[in-house]
C-alpha cells in the first residue's frame, strides 16, 4: 500500500465496508444470486487446482488455504460487514494501526472481488459455465487494469503480513485483542487476522510464494485477455 493510502486505512477501510454493503444488499436474507454463487464455486475450484501443489507443500500449505478461503473464496461475508460497520469507530480506535491497514487491504480485495464476480456472472447470462464461457465473460465484464489491481491487492495484503509477522509486539498485540474482541463484536476480523499471521509465521518468508500467485495470475490474465484457447493450462 503506498504510504498516502496506509496513512487513510481507516477511510479506506469503511469506504471499502460501505461498497459491499451497496453491492450485497439484503441477500443475508433473500439469498445469493444463483449465478453468482456458480461463479465463485467455479473460481475457487479454479484456483484449487492452479495452486495444488503450494497447498501440498508444509512450508506454503496453510498461506494457500488462508488466500484461497480468506481472499478469494466462497464464503458470505455480509453479516460480517455490518458487524464491522457498526462497531467501525471502536475497531479503528483498538486495533493496532497496522492491522487496520490489514483489515482495510483486504476489505478492497473483497470488495473488488465482488464487483467484478457480479459483472462476471451477469455478463455469462443463460449460458452454461465452462472456460470459454467464462473466459469471454471475463474479458466483456472488466479491464485489464481491473483485473491488474485484483492481483496487485492480494500480493499487497501478503506483503503487510509478511512484514507484520516478524514484529513480536504486533501479533502480542493481536492475541490480547481476542476477548476485547468477541465481546465488541469482531470476532470475523479477529480470526482473519489472527490466521493470516499464522499462516504466514508457519511459511518463514513469503517471497517464493506470492512471487508464485503473482506470475501464474498475470499470465492466466494475459491469456484471458488475448482469448488464449486454454487461458488456465498455459
């Protein structure tokens, strides 16, 4: 994050809450958009199989788990943006500046994510899902530099934590937040952040890994872009 943008987490962390809540409405209540539930299912098994064999590496399998369940998995997190709009001015006071500007990259990583699986999925339409399908939805529902920024806020969210888990009195800090924590309400950012940096403690240095996402995102993206035959196996 550029230090104009680390200097605003706190702003840039409720914009980024404010954006979902727009985005995902009342579907706590009414549901998911079954197109949209079809996309994500089909990324994440997507990203499954790019990244097999960091999951089944010791070193970088738990890192993997935590970007693919936690940055670009299914689950729904709309109870968990209300939760951290309401008690937004008590998380920005408690919290450890750095672990705002954590949570506040990776509330833009979500948000985008959103934004751009929605535009996916109205884009596809009646047609069935597969990888053309998909592919042409992808390159007719964004931009390059959308698609650019995606991976550049994933790599940014594995950089602060690599740079966060080396510094004793951050993670401290953090473990001493967790009654604070359930008590006001926060236990969803809680447990992000707390299996972020474990994760990240467990790998020992994230250069190799996130170098990894980064090369394989950008090419898949490049080739999505040219209207590669086989954008996922190239």
């Amino acid at each position: 994050m550029p230090p104009s943008e680390a200097l605003d987490a706190p702003a840039s962390l409720r914009r980024h809450l404010e954006q979902l809540r727009r985005l995902r409405g009342c579907e706590a209540q009414e549901g998911t958009p079954p197109r949209l539930v079809e996309v994500k299912a089909w990324q994440a098994a997507r990203l499954a199989r790019t990244y097999a064999d960091l999951a089944a590496d010791p070193r970088y399998g738990r890192a993997t788990e935590f970007f693919l369940n936690d940055l670009y998995g299914t689950k729904d997190f709309s109870h968990r943006d209300e939760a951290l709009l309401r008690i937004y001015p008590l998380l920005v006071r408690t919290l450890p500046d750095s672990a705002v500007e954590s949570a506040a990259l990776a509330i833009e990583v979500d948000a985008l994510s959103e934004e751009l699986d929605r535009r996916l999925a109205a884009r596809l339409g009646t047609q069935a899902l597969d990888e053309a399908s998909y592919a042409k939805a992808y390159r007719e529902s964004s931009t390059r530099a959308e698609r650019m920024r995606q991976i550049d806020l994933v790599d940014d969210v594995g950089r602060q934590l690599d740079r966060l888990v080396v510094k004793p009195l951050v993670y401290a800090t953090l473990k001493l937040m967790r009654r604070p924590a359930r008590l006001a309400g926060m236990e969803d950012l809680q447990s992000f952040l707390e299996r972020g940096f474990e994760a990240f403690r467990h790998m020992g240095g994230a250069e190799h890994f996130l170098e990894t996402i980064g090369a394989r995102e950008k090419g898949i993206l490049s080739r999505l872009f040219s209207g590669h035959p086989t954008p996922f196996s190239g």
